[in-house]
C-alpha cells in the first residue's frame, strides 16, 4: 500500500525545513523519508530525475551482507542485514514498482581455483555475526549447484548457496524514488549543481564523491561493470565467481538483462571502461556461462564509490545547520535504508530542538542504534 504524506507546511510560505543537496540512492531517500514525515524538504542534484550522474546508476545494487563480509567489516554486515529487512516496506511504500529478489547468492568457483574457498569462508565467519550463518549458509555439491542453478550445468563441482540475499533494480529504485519525492511535495531541482549551502533550516549533504570539497578524506574507488541482454541462459539468482584476479558477480535482473561487475581500482578515473576491465568483466562471465559469448553487450560503465578512510559510512553534524552522510562505498543499496533512516532520525532531533549543542548530541548519540556512524565535529572523540 503506497502512503501519501504531504508537508505540514505550505510551499508558498516560509523557509524549508531542509535542503538535501545530492539527490543520488542516499539523499533520494533521506528526502523522502523527511517528506514522508511530514517535513517541508527541497531536493538538489546536478543530475537528472533518472540518477544519471550517481554511483548508484552504475551499481549491480546487490544486498549480500553475508557476501561482503568477505571484504566488509561486522557494522557493514549488520547494517545490510537490518536493511535487507526494511527494503520490502521501503518499495511498498513508493509509487512504481521495483524488482526486487530474495532469493539468495550462489557462491562458486572452477576447480583449479579451489584455494579461494576456504579463504573466502575464514572471511565470512570472521567478519559476519553468526546469526548470518544459522540457515544462511549452505555448502551444495556439483550436483545440488546444478539443482539450485540449472543454467550453470556441470561445471562447477561445488559451491555455496546463501540463501537469505536479495537483490533489486537500481535504476527503477531512483525512479520510483523521484516519483515519491515528487508525490510527497518535495521541491525538486533537477540539474542544478550547488556549491554554496541553499537557504534552509538545516542542509544535508549526500552529494557522494561531489563532497569532496567539504570533506577531503573522501576518496573515490572506480568501479567498471558490463550490462548485457542474454535470453535463454536463465540463471535467477546473483553468481558470485571466486578467482585469485578476477573476482566477478553476474546479477541477473529482469527481461534477461544482466549486469556483470565490478571492478575495484583506487582512483577518481571516471574515464570510460579499459579494454582490459571489459576482457577480464566478459570473460570471466563467459567462463561462467559460455551462452555469454551470444549477449549483446548494451552498456560498458564506470563511475567511483564515494569512500571514507575507514571504508564505512558516516553521518556527521558541523555543530551548526549541516549535516553530511557518506562514505556508503560498495555498500550503498545494501545499507541505505538504515543508514538513511539513521540520518531521518538525526535531522528530526535538530530540527525539534532535542540536539542543540554536543552535549544533547553526545546524550542522543548514546541512545541511537547505530551510533558507530554518528560524529559531531566539534564534539570530543568518542573512543
Ligand atoms: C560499479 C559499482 C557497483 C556497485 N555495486 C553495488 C552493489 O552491488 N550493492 C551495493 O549495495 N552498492 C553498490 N555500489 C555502491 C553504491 O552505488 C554507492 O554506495 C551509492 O550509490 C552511494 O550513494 P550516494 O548517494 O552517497 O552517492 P551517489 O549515488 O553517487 O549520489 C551522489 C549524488 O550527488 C550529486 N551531486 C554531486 N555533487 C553535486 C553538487 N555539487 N550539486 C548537486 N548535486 C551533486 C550527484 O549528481 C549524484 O546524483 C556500487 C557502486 C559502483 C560504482
């Protein structure tokens, strides 16, 4: 059921409650789940309504906590296990449909690179909490791979299947969300880039890599993917392939349309794909499923995850009317909804007053779920 929340305010009069500079997949979202509140919300991007010039265009908008605890932390995993849970209500709750899927990643690999298993499971069960692994985590032989895989037939002589993972569309999610910011009455400035802080009560700043002038630890890392239409091979849920170089996932999305990914280079390059990137991206899907040699290759992308020192997101008040939330890196769609809600939260304290100088906001901090994420820049480390 789709809820319709209009401003307790009137556009006409006064000033808005905020600004969201940076309409990408976290500020669509901050905005819409202020709008949703009831707050009088402006949204900026220097981009279109489709999201063109976001990270979150690019992405396979894979949600694998469990995956990623292969390289992520044990915040990151928990972040992506709670917000695996509320994407369903999140989509429920917009105005166009979105695919989205739950129905688990297959892990796999070929038999001459048999040592990447253990290393990947160490990681795993070093860095996820152990609930992920309670029916979360099934070893399947050659023949279960090609029950659970039919597409993937005989070539690959074991694997895992973890099933509680999902997946969705992430170009129908930034339209979906653009229609719901524009349902809940948010003022909306397409293509407009801005430098300067708009006039508002509070600015929130989810400009992604674009921060960067306000917040130089930012680092972008390039990311390259494939997006290729292939009918006939069928494989329904994300592969992941395990390969001391080429690491790659296959996401199969709707109407036959997969996105083979990513890359992972240090750097700001938002040059087009390398020659080699494209080899390495389409041959390792072929290596996967031969068929792959038959799809038609519709888009070669790249575009740079927005990335903190510590490779987490954060959520940090300048102790005045700013609020900045980044550093999603590789983990954008798979953490956004509580790390965007987090960040709902937090204005909702600053705009009513409860947060007015450190101490309020050390007080509310404590009490907050995820206070990992939360600074204040004039307030003292908190260890
Ligand atoms: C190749 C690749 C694959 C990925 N795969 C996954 C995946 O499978 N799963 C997953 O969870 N995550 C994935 N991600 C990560 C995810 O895309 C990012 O974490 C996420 O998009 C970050 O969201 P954001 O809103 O902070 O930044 P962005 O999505 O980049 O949005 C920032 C927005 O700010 C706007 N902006 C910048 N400067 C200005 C300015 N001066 N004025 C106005 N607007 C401005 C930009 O136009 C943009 O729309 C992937 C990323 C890449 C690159």
């Amino acid at each position: 059921m789709n809820t319709v929340v209009h401003s307790t305010h009137s556009r006409a009069s006064g000033r808005d409650d905020f600004a969201v500079v940076g309409g990408g997949l976290c500020g669509r979202l901050v905005a819409w789940l202020l709008a949703g509140a009831g707050r009088r919300v402006a949204l900026y991007d220097r981009g279109d309504a489709a999201g063109t010039q976001s990270a979150a265009w690019v992405a396979a908008a894979m949600l694998a906590p469990l995956a990623e605890a292969a390289s992520a932390e044990l915040l990151i995993t928990e972040l992506g296990a709670a917000s695996l849970e509320r994407w369903p209500g999140f989509i429920a709750d917009m105005p166009e449909p979105v695919f989205f899927q739950r129905h688990g990643t297959l892990v796999v690999w070929h038999a001459g690179d048999r040592a990447e298993a253990p290393l990947f499971e160490r990681r795993l069960r070093a860095n996820a909490p152990s609930e992920l692994f309670q029916d979360g985590f099934v070893k399947l032989s050659g023949a279960q791979v090609t029950a659970a895989e039919p597409a993937l037939g005989t070539r690959f002589p074991q694997g895992w299947l973890l099933p509680n993972e999902g997946q969705l569309d992430n170009r129908q999610v930034l339209t979906a969300l653009a229609a719901g910011l524009a349902e809940r009455n948010v003022d909306l400035h397409w293509n407009t880039s801005v430098d300067t802080p708009p006039d508002a009560r509070f600015v929130i700043d989810c400009r992604g890599l674009g921060g960067k002038p306000a917040w130089p630890a930012l680092r972008g890392v390039r990311g390259e993917v494939a997006r290729v239409h292939a009918p006939g091979i069928g494989l329904t849920r994300p592969v992941r392939l395990l390969h001391p170089r080429y690491p790659l996932y296959i996401a199969p999305k709707q109407d036959d349309l997969y996105v083979i990914g990513a890359t992972e280079v240090e750097g700001e390059d938002m040059s087009p794909v390398t020659v080699r990137s494209a080899l390495e991206l389409l041959s390792a899907a072929f290596a996967v499923h031969p068929g792959f040699g038959e799809a038609r290759i519709l888009e070669l992308n790249s575009q740079c995850r927005p990335t903190l020192p510590d490779h987490r997101p954060a959520i940090v008040w300048d102790g005045a009317r700013t609020l900045r939330v980044n550093g999603l890196y590789r983990h954008g769609y798979m953490i956004a909804p509580e790390v965007a809600d987090s960040a709902r939260a937090l204005a909702e304290a600053l705009l009513g007053g409860v947060i007015s100088d450190p101490d309020s906001f050390d007080d509310w901090r404590r009490q907050a779920r995820w206070s990992a994420l939360l600074r204040c820049e004039h307030a003292a480390p908190v260890l």
